[in-house]
C-alpha cells in the first residue's frame, strides 16, 4: 500500500509505504471500520509535538536526516534529498512551527486505529494569524508510534465576514434592520 497526502495552499506531501513480503500479506477483509486508539492525552501530545518539531527543526536547518530516521520504515522510503524537495515551499516561507511546543492543539479526528493498523489523527494549533493544520498517520514499530505520514498547511485562524456589499453609485448600502432612536425619557414628578 502506498499513502499520498496533497493539500492545498502551504499543503505538504509525505509519502509512506507499507512494506510486506508475500508471505506475510493476509487476504482482503471486509470494510473494517476504524477504532478508537488506546492512548491518553499525553501521548497524544507528545506523538504531534514530537513529529512537528522534528519538521520544524528540518526546515530550519534544511536537514531532513533526523526527521527521516525518526520515521517508520514505510517513511524512510523518502530519501533526505526527497523531503527536502518536499517541504522546500515551506522552508522557503520561514514557517515557524516552533508554538506547536506550547499551544495545544485541538483534534478534529480524534486518535483511531485505522483496519491497515495506523494510528490516525487530524487537527490545528489556533495560532494567529495563522493556524497550523494537520493530519498525521503512525506505524507501529518496536512497541512505540513512528511517524509514517505527515501532511501540513497553514489557515486562516478565525472565520472571515464576507466584505461589505457595494452600494450602485449614487446609492447608499442600508442596513434592513436599524435600531429606532432612543426616546427621551419622561421628568420625574
């Protein structure tokens, strides 16, 4: 099995594989629904922290070495050279990922087991003005999580109000409701 991650914008690209020998290969199962992943808070945090600092400190100093050996073996199908022509847009735009150490981030795809055995996760850091979107996948590799897929972007931090319609010339933009002008009080007796 090969993973390909495209996002859009700063959307970054990891590719990982899977590596089985024929022998170990199982038949194909039914569609097996993701479960929920066995791992507290802490873990958690640590295996997003982790994996975006190791990314953080590979587009500081262009060397991507370090962040391809932490990878699962399927991750270091990607050669050093390889990740560096992938993230070279971000390293480019000098993104500081360095606040991931101390911003929590929020999960919008809660830690689960995926049926190929990955643990799965997806979320954000709510930085501004930025937020840094992510979606990560870990292999299982010597009773510890390895990163195995990583796929980044970089979004608004808040929701954006539409711009102001445009009045026709010679018009003017009225609200459709307005409050009614205050009445002056009655004196007291």
């Amino acid at each position: 099995m090969t993973l390909r991650w495209l996002s859009a914008g700063l959307g970054l690209l990891i590719l990982g594989a899977a590596v089985t020998s024929s022998a170990q290969q199982t038949p194909p199962q039914p569609h097996q629904a993701p479960k929920p992943a066995n791992i507290d808070r802490n873990g958690v945090l640590m295996l997003i922290r982790s994996t975006l600092l190791a990314l953080d400190h590979a587009n500081k100093t262009g060397n991507y070495t370090v962040l391809r050996d932490l990878g699962a073996p399927g991750f270091q199908v990607n050669t050093a050279a390889r990740l560096a022509e992938i993230f070279a847009k971000q390293r480019g735009d000098k993104l500081d990922l360095s606040g991931v150490a101390v911003i929590d981030p929020q999960l919008s795809l809660l830690p689960q087991i995926e049926p190929n055995g990955l643990l799965h996760m997806a979320g954000f850091f709510p930085s501004v003005p930025s937020q840094v979107n992510f979606e990560l996948l870990f292999a299982p590799v010597e009773g510890q999580w390895r990163a195995f897929g990583v796929s980044l972007s970089v979004g608004q931090s808040a929701p954006v109000a539409p711009a102001a319609p445009e009045a026709p010339p010679g018009k003017a933009v009225v609200s459709q409701k307005q409050a009614p002008p205050p009445k002056p009080s009655a004196p007291a007796k």
